[in-house]
C-alpha cells in the first residue's frame, strides 16, 4: 500500500452536526404518559367506586352533578384506603402533574409533537377518559384535538364559489370564521382579527368579532344547492365555539357549507390555546364547474343550469 494514502477510521470521521428530533425526542415522555395514565385511571375508578352517592336529587332535571376533580379526589378519604392498598396506582396519579405538563409543553410548541402524541397506541382515548377528573389531562386532550395538517373545502352553493385549505393548529371555529374572512376581501374584516387567530395577542380594540358568514354541515344542502333560509335548517349550523375536530368529513376532507348569516352574532376572539398558532394556507380557489361538481357529490341533483356570457 502507498504510503501516502491515509487509512482512516470511521470511529474517527468527522460526525455531520444533526438536529434533534423533537418528536422523536419526546416519545419516551408520550409512551410513559400512557402507562401511567392506564394505572391513574385505575386508580380513580377504585376511589370513585368507594365513595358513597349523596342521594341528594338534582335542583333541576338539566342539573349535571359536578365532576370530580383531582385535588378533591386525591385528598378524600377513600383515595387514601387505595393508596394503601395499591401505592402503584396513587404513585402513577401523582406522576400525572408533571408528565402531563412536560407533554403539554412540547405539544403546544410543535405540531410534529402533537402528531407523534397521536399516534402513541391508547394515550389519546386515555386522555379523553380521565378528562372529567384531571384539569391537566383534559387540557392536553383538548390540545391533541386540535385540527393539523388536513384539508378543508368550503363551498358557497348560492354563488357556486369554492376554496380549498390547508389548516394547521387550529381548535375552533370561530378561529377558521375569522381566518377564512381574511381570505375573502369583500369581507371587510379588520387584520387584528385574524392575526389574533395567528399568532398575535387579542388587541383589545378588536376582542369582539361579528359574524360574517353561517357555516352550515354538508346535510344542509337542498337538492336544488340551497341552503335552508332564516331560522330553517338550524340543525345543521355550525357554532363558533365548536372544536374544529367535530366539523364533517366527506372524502376524508372536512367540508363546509356557507352563506349570509341569519342573524348579528358576536363571539370573543382568541386562540383557545394561547401557544399553539393558527395557519390556513390556501391551496385552491375552485372553479364554477368544480364546485357545482362537488355540490352534485353533496346531493344537490337540481343545481340550474350554467349560464355563460357570451362576449358581443
């Protein structure tokens, strides 16, 4: 071998700088989260089931009885029988406070957090099972709830207009409300509003945002492509405080109907989670033909005919 050709060893090779992984990073957290979360529940369960119901009715017969939360629960007398007889599972109930935290954290600062939580197998059913009795989980679950990465259509049957959106980070609807106005110009809507929906803090000359339009699910749809007029069709509106999660699906897209709205409303404007930014990107502006297509996969069999000007 020449002598002037260097052998070097890979264990000596330069190693590439690499980034890390946050979701990769935060797996080991997830995965605990969700055995811990599996003995918390238990834990709970047997608590619960030793307390004795007050036999007190209900003042009135829409009255729920208040859920029970964790300090309550933890501090009462029967949770000390279990922690003596299972520690493993008051162990696990008080490992919740700051395992739910550390994953709050890192799930609200990146969306790749919140899609590797997601895909953790049980931690989102988990989650949403002790929801009623942990402040903390129910908060994370609502975070996990949020809309990211999915596409969203919204058709206007009356004008045969139709857009396409990617959405990202978002928790309700009267988020998209005011992130959709921003798209349209003729909406008229003040940029403080939607900016607030982004990533801003709430300017308090523009807390309160006004109704632009009526989002209305899929079903509303007439077979003529109308939409219910005035008060008629109330059952299929969609409200401003609903979790962007529960918007419908067609197609595996979720899609929504709009129109004037019906009456002035209000509702106040913010991101419901405060850290977690709004995105909606536009990805297509659809065409009168595209959008009488996707109303005729809705149902709507009696759209009029097209009309078309002819130039003179």
């Amino acid at each position: 071998m020449s002598r002037d050709l260097l052998q070097f060893s890979p264990r000596l090779a330069p190693v590439p700088h690499r980034t890390v992984d946050v979701a990769v990073a935060a797996l080991p957290l997830l995965r605990k989260l969700a055995e811990r979360l599996t003995l918390a529940i238990e834990f709970a369960r047997q608590v619960r089931g030793l307390q004795r119901p007050t036999g007190e009715p209900p003042l009135f017969f829409f009255h729920a009885p208040a859920a029970t939360t964790e300090p309550a629960l933890a501090d009462s007398p029967e949770a000390v029988t279990v922690a003596r007889r299972r520690p493993d599972l008051a162990a696990a109930w008080a490992e919740l406070h700051d395992l739910v935290d550390d994953a709050y954290l890192l799930a609200a600062a990146d969306v790749k957090v919140r899609h590797a939580a997601r895909a953790v197998p049980e931690l989102v059913r988990r989650l949403r099972s002790i929801a009623s009795m942990h402040t903390r989980c129910r908060h994370l679950s609502g975070l996990l709830s949020v809309v990211d990465d999915e596409a969203v259509v919204v058709l206007m049957p009356q004008e045969f207009r139709g857009w396409r959106f990617a959405v990202r980070g978002l928790a309700d609807l009267g988020q998209f409300h005011l992130l959709f106005a921003d798209h349209l110009p003729e909406s008229g809507l003040d940029a403080r509003f939607a900016d607030a929906c982004r990533y801003e803090p709430v300017d308090p000359d523009c807390s309160t945002a006004t109704a632009k339009y009526q989002f209305y699910a899929p079903a509303a749809l007439g077979s003529d492509g109308s939409l219910p007029a005035g008060f008629a069709g109330n059952e299929h509106w969609q409200w401003e405080h609903q979790s962007f999660g529960t918007m419908p699906r067609v197609n595996g897209e979720r899609v929504l109907l709009a129109g004037p709205p019906p009456y002035p409303r209000q509702w106040l404007v913010g991101r419901r989670y405060a850290a977690v930014a709004g995105e909606m990107e536009l990805l297509e502006v659809m065409s009168e033909s595209t959008v009488r297509e996707r109303l005729s996969d809705l149902g709507a069999v009696e759209l009029p005919p097209r009309v078309v000007l002819l130039a003179a």
